[in-house]
C-alpha cells in the first residue's frame, strides 16, 4: 500500500495528537489536515464515510451540545450539521487511498500503515 496518507484532525484533540505521534514514528510521509482551517465540504465528507465504511451515525460526536435534536434526522441532515459544525464530527480520520480508519483509539491507524 504506497498511497498518500491525509489525517483529518483537530490539533487540540488529544486522540489527533496521538494518532499524530504515531504517523511520525513510522516515518511515513503523511498530510494533516486540520478541518477547521479547511472546513470539509458534504461531498468530502461523504467520500470519507463512504471510505470509513460506518454509518454516518456512526461518525457524529452525539454526546456534542449541537448534536441535539438530531436523533431523528436523515443521513443527509446529519452530514449538513456536521459540515456547519465541524466539533460534530468524530476524529480523527486517516485515509489512504480507499480505505480509511476512525482512529479511537489512536493504535487503528496502525493498520494502515502496514505495506
């Protein structure tokens, strides 16, 4: 597995920082990306569900305040509060090429970096 890895994080999380850690440790070049700085689009975020291979509930911080009143609300409305309210989605992501992983805790992105 030789693709780009990207890690979608939030630099004041601390499973970001030790997901962080580890992608350094292996010495495997790697982007962050800090999602706040560059907010993900639906389309974006549909791409990395789709590659997590979870259900969109299953990538929303439901314990968040905004998450309220969302119990109800479709897949699509759930993306849209996520992409106004980046704290909604879980994190980080790390993708390479078509597969992706949820990293919490931090040690499942050490499947990713296996060649």
């Amino acid at each position: 597995m030789s693709e780009k890895i990207i890690i979608y994080q939030k630099p004041t999380c601390s499973k970001c920082r030790a997901t962080l850690s580890l992608l350094n440790e292996s010495g495997k070049p790697f982007d962050a990306i800090n999602y706040y700085e560059e907010p993900l689009t639906a389309e974006k975020l549909r791409e990395l569900i789709q590659k997590l291979n979870l259900p969109v509930r299953a990538v929303l911080r439901s314990d968040e305040p905004a998450a309220r009143g969302l119990e109800s609300a479709s897949d699509n409305e759930i993306i849209d509060a996520m992409v106004a309210n980046p704290d909604l989605i879980q994190r980080p992501i790390v993708v390479r090429g078509n597969a992706a992983k949820l990293c919490r805790p931090p040690e499942n992105v050490l499947s990713l970096l296996k060649e």
